[in-house]
C-alpha cells in the first residue's frame, strides 16, 4: 500500500518524492517557519520532513535550492538594522 500525501490538484505518493535534502536544525529560526517557507518553495503537500539527531531530513517531489531554504529561515532580529541610530534620546 503506498502512502500519499493528498492536495486539492493531485495525489504525490512518497515513492515520487524522489529529491532528498538535509538541513541542521542550527540554521532553522523554528520548525513553523520551515513549513511555510517550504510550502512556499515546493507547494503544499508536496514535501515530507523528519527530524533525526537535529537535522532536518527534507523528502520533495522537485529539486529545490537548500542553500536558498536555509536563507529565508534563518533567524531574523526584530531589532533596530545596524547603520541606524536613533536620534529622539
């Protein structure tokens, strides 16, 4: 029996997720902002992730830029950008 991960479109069995990527949890600001960045890149459904020994091991449908993913989910400052100060003291 093969598994499937189902969307509105089309059935992608796991066999069909044939693109294997690793990405350590260090480079990951939170396990949500993984999912909807890779929502983004890849479509809903269309990609199986599992953590082991805190690394990401991410199964996709398509070739995707994990160099790229790991970029958009780095951690963010909320904080002033360097270069900008503050002149009401």
């Amino acid at each position: 029996m093969a598994t499937t991960v189902s969307m509105a479109s089309a059935d992608v069995y796991l066999e069909d997720m044939t693109v294997e990527r690793s990405l350590h949890c260090k480079y990951v600001s939170s396990p949500r902002r993984l999912s909807l960045e890779l929502k983004d890149l890849l479509g809903a459904g269309q990609y199986k992730v599992e953590m082991r020994h805190n690394v990401y091991n991410i199964r996709a449908a398509k070739d995707f830029d994990v160099t790229r993913l790991m970029s958009r989910c780095q951690y963010r400052p909320k904080s002033t950008p360097l270069g900008e100060i503050s002149t009401n003291i």
